[in-house]
C-alpha cells in the first residue's frame, strides 16, 4: 500500500508553489530475489544527503518528532510496518501514512512535524540535508508557529 494523506498532498512533485511536503514514490526494482528501494541525491531529493538515521523499538503510543527545522529538509521512509506524520506550516495541516519503504515523505524547511501511531516492529528511516544543529530546531510550537505565520505572511 502506498502512503496515505488526508489532504490533497500526495502529489510527487518538486514545485515550490506546493505545500512544503509531499509523498515521493521511490524507484524500486523487484525480482525472485526479492524488492530493492533506491534513493539518489539529486534525483530523487532535490538535497544533498548529509545525515542517515533510523528510528526503532517505537513504543506504538509514542511521539517523536515534535519539532520544526527553520531550513532543513528531510525525506522519511518505514522501511518496515507503518506510521503517521501530522505536519503543519502554520497555515495548513495534514496527515500522512507511511507504509511502504518504496515511498517517501519529503518535508521542507518550516514544518512541524510530529510521528505517531506506529505499528509493532515499525522502522523509519530520515535522510536528512544538514549534519545535527541544534540551533536549526524549533522545540516550543507557539514559537514555531509564531516564526512560520511571521515568515509566510499569511501568502501560503
């Protein structure tokens, strides 16, 4: 199955005048041997790749995420079972399901994000633009909100 959006957003496209996440479906190469996913910097994200990580034994009631970056850009991936990303620019809200690790969740700079609702045994995987910088984090959502609406002029 693929990702799911209760917004119109699952749209794989890198045009600016878009939200500032969509689903991306991801080149996968399938034989007896089994499915192989691949991601490319450049040509699948639009960023070079900086930082990998993954997240796993997720307690199914768990929260993470719970933050925005002011400009990093990130894909993310369940690699295995499945998750939610609640998202909000300060203007628009959505939330996408990720089930297939042959599909991507690009999010852009001045997004906060949040992850629930994971399955037993989920794995996500973030390829992200930057090295770690605290400094690029927003923690608190009233400031978070306050610097989007600042920074979006109400134009979004």
């Amino acid at each position: 199955m693929a990702a799911q959006c209760t917004d119109a957003v699952d749209k794989p496209t890198f045009t600016t005048a878009s939200l500032p996440w969509r689903t991306i479906r991801l080149p996968e190469h399938a034989d007896p041997r089994g499915s192989l996913a691949v991601v490319e910097s450049g040509k699948d994200v639009l960023f070079d790749i900086k930082r990998v990580y993954y997240l796993y034994d997720l307690p199914i009631s768990t929260v993470r995420g719970a933050h925005g970056h002011r400009m990093l850009e990130q894909l993310i991936i369940a690699v295995h079972g499945q998750f939610e990303i609640e998202l909000d620019d300060g203007f628009h809200t959505a939330r996408v399901r990720l089930d297939h690790p042959a599909t991507g969740l690009y999010i852009g700079p001045m997004v906060w994000r949040n992850l629930v609702n994971f399955s037993a045994g989920a794995v996500g995987l973030v390829l992200a633009s930057a090295h770690y910088d605290e400094s690029d984090y927003y923690r608190d959502y009233p400031s978070f909100l306050a610097a989007a609406r600042r920074l979006g002029n109400g134009t979004k």
